[in-house]
C-alpha cells in the first residue's frame, strides 16, 4: 500500500555527518540518510494534492537551523522497539511549529493525537529498553552538538521503495540567510 510523508534532510557538516552515519550504519536497521520527519503517513489525498497542501502550508517557512545535543529512548509500540532519537536543544520550536503548519488544513485529519510530536533523528534501534538506555547513556555522555539546517522539505510516496515526488524550499533568512 502506497503511504504520502513529508521529511527534511538536513544539512550537516561534513565531520558530523559522517558521525552521525557512522552511529546510524551501525545500531539503526534504516540506513537512509539523517531525517526529520514532519508528516508521518496516514493521508488519503492523491499525491499531486498532497504536495500542493504541503506546498501551500510551507510558504513563507523561513529555513531553519538547530543544534542536536541530547539522546533519548523512545517506545515504538508499532515495531516492538525502542529508538534512539537526537533531539535538538536548539531550534526544536520552530521544527514544532512547522510540524504543527503543515498539519493544518487538509493534513489536519491525520494529526495523531496518540503520540507526543518530538522533532528527531533517529541513530539507533534496540529490541529492549535496556539496551536502548545503554547507547543512549554513551551518547549522552560525549556532551556531542551537531549543528544542521533545514533548507527543503521532501515529500515521499513510499511502497516498495521510497520515491521523492516532491521538493519544497524553504525561504532563505533574513539578509544573509
């Protein structure tokens, strides 16, 4: 069955980047490229109408910058598992508020009101509490900051495989941006 998300691949610097990889090669079974997701899938609208709302809701969005210095477990009670999710300290607001405009409209039917929205990425996948708690103890420990940027927006239509319908700018800042 075909599924519609929208996800941003942030850009990194090219030392943190390569951590980041190297932590997701090795405890993460997806092996994609760093990303934030922001619409998780559940719409029902076609895909060219689905790109176009989410087109619309990004206007105007200026690019967003944010520094990841923290890991935490988090429960996946949908695969039996429990990440381990990067959570910026800076620049979590404005991903939430994105998170939050793109879920308007159209997108406002599948807003999941189960699950607590926390702008990540995820580096790691663990069968058990424990083991997760464990790689994130490590983490945590580094006292790690990596700084990214969001610059576009992706929107996907996924079966088999992954397929970018979709690229959506953001506005470049203020002057230098």
């Amino acid at each position: 069955m075909k599924s519609l998300e929208v996800v941003a691949h942030p850009s990194f610097k090219n030392h943190e980047r390569e951590w980041l990889a190297g932590l997701r090669a090795s405890r993460d079974p997806d092996k994609s490229a760093p990303r934030i997701t922001l619409v998780f899938p559940g719409s029902h609208l076609a895909p060219q109408e689905f790109a176009a709302e989410i087109k619309k809701r990004a206007e105007g969005v200026e690019k967003i910058r944010f520094k990841l210095c923290s890991a935490v477990v988090v429960r996946d009670p949908q695969v039996e598992a429990y990440h381990v999710f990067l959570v910026p300290d800076e620049g979590s607001g404005a991903i939430t508020r994105l998170y939050n405009r793109l879920h308007a409209g159209k997108l406002a039917p599948i807003l999941r009101s189960d699950i607590t929205y926390l702008p990540h990425v995820t580096v790691a996948s663990a069968e058990n509490w424990a083991a997760a708690y464990q790689i994130a103890t490590r983490l945590n420990a580094e006292n790690f900051s990596v700084a990214g940027e969001i610059t576009e927006l992706e929107v996907h239509e996924r079966d088999l495989k992954v397929q970018t319908i979709a690229r959506i700018p953001l506005k470049k800042g203020w002057l230098f941006g």
